[in-house]
C-alpha cells in the first residue's frame, strides 16, 4: 500500500466517524425526511472504498 493509499484510508475514517455522529444524531431527530438513508448511503459507499483500498 502506498503513501496515496493510506493517506485517502485515513480520510475516509475521519469522514466515517462523523458520518456515523450525524446519522446518530439524525436517528434522534428526525426533521429531514431521507436524511438517514442518504447518511447510510454515504456510509456504505465510503467503507466499500476503504475496503478497496485495503485490498489492493
């Protein structure tokens, strides 16, 4: 794994983990309606992409 590699994985966790606070806060409070399936969307495709990277 290269230097680009790591440097995205290390991107990706930090968005993750503010993306799992937002969707938990969003669960919570349910003012926008698709809110959480947009978060949970944005969630899977980042942890599909840190998945990617780690394999290659």
């Amino acid at each position: 794994m290269d230097k680009k590699s790591k440097k995205r994985i290390d991107v990706c966790n930090q968005k993750l983990q503010k993306l799992r606070q937002q969707l938990s806060g969003a669960k919570e409070q349910d003012d926008e309606p698709g809110e959480v399936e947009r978060l949970e969307t944005e969630i899977a495709s980042l942890e599909a992409e840190v998945q990617k990277l780690r394999a290659s």
